[in-house]
C-alpha cells in the first residue's frame, strides 16, 4: 500500500547535537514541536514503503559524508519553514536530488531549496526575526545519515512531527 514518505538527510553527529539543542531550546521556549535535525531532499511522496527503501539503498549505496554550507538564516509563514538555515546548492545535494526525483516523482528541481527548519511554529514576524538576530549558525555542516519518514499511523501529513515514523535508516560511510 502507497504511503507518503519524505526522504531526509541528517548531519553527522556533531552537527545533529549542535542542531538538536538549538531545536530543543527554541521548542521549549516557544511551546514548539521538537524534531530531529533534517534536510529534506525528497518530500511528501506517495510510494511503497518497501520501494522507496531499495531506491533508497540504491541511491545512497555509495554516497559518502558530504560536506554543506550555510547560505543565511531566513524566515518564513510557512509552517515547516518558521526560521531554517539556508543552505547552498552544491554537487552532492544536486545529484542526489535529481536522481531521486528520477526515481519516484518527478519534481523539478526549481522546487528544491535546501535547508534545515529550526522551528516549526506560526509566529508573528516580529517573533522569528528575533529567533534569528539570536542565532549564531556554523558556517557549515556534514550530511552522515538518511532516514525515510512517514506521518504517524492513521495521519494523512506530517503535522503532528513528534510522532512521525522512520522506516529506514542508512549511514554514510566512508570507505
């Protein structure tokens, strides 16, 4: 049976802790949903479960940590874009991005922004350039792992974010 799933890539352990406490201290202080630290590079795709891990094995079967660089923090209305680092496009993100897009559904790459969501909030303007006037990011990060997530069961999207489901789980490696 088709499910919604997204496909993220989360930075390498020094760069999830760095990220996870800055998640956590902004959904405590905001009364907001605390995640764990993602780039999503394919979003919100209606596919198999079990398709999408052997695309997923397939893509990533050689892909080694790779390194990203902070473009700017910005904000936004968007829900799942409240106040997210920006990040610049390079090879690694490209490729992957298209060949998974190949691979399940077609997205064009116009649509792909690369960034990893600080918090997920509706908040006054005023509130998330505060967030972001206080924020002191790295200048950059390394992508060590994937996972393939899906919304809680019995939930058509993934606004209710602690509780979604990874199905999959793959580290980088090196050699």
């Amino acid at each position: 049976m088709q499910k919604l799933l997204s496909i993220l890539l989360i930075p390498s352990k020094n760069g999830e802790d760095y990220l996870n406490k800055i998640i956590r201290n902004l959904g405590i202080h905001y009364h907001a949903p605390i995640f764990i630290p993602h780039l999503t590079i394919l979003v919100d795709t209606m596919i198999e479960p079990e398709a999408l891990k052997s695309i997923a094995n397939e893509v990533f079967q050689n892909v080694k940590p790779f390194k990203i660089k902070t473009k700017k923090i910005n904000q936004s209305e968007a829900f799942f874009k409240t106040v997210f680092i920006e990040f610049n496009m390079n090879k690694d993100l490209k490729n992957l991005f298209t060949v998974l897009s190949k691979k399940t559904d077609k997205r064009a790459f116009s649509t792909f922004k690369p960034h990893i969501s600080l918090i997920y909030k509706n908040m006054p303007e005023k509130e998330r350039l505060k967030i972001i006037k206080n924020l002191n990011i790295k200048d950059e990060f390394e992508i060590g792992r994937v996972l393939i997530n899906a919304p809680k069961e019995g939930e058509e999207d993934f606004l209710n974010v602690e509780h979604w489901q990874f199905l999959y789980e793959k580290t980088l490696r090196v050699n």
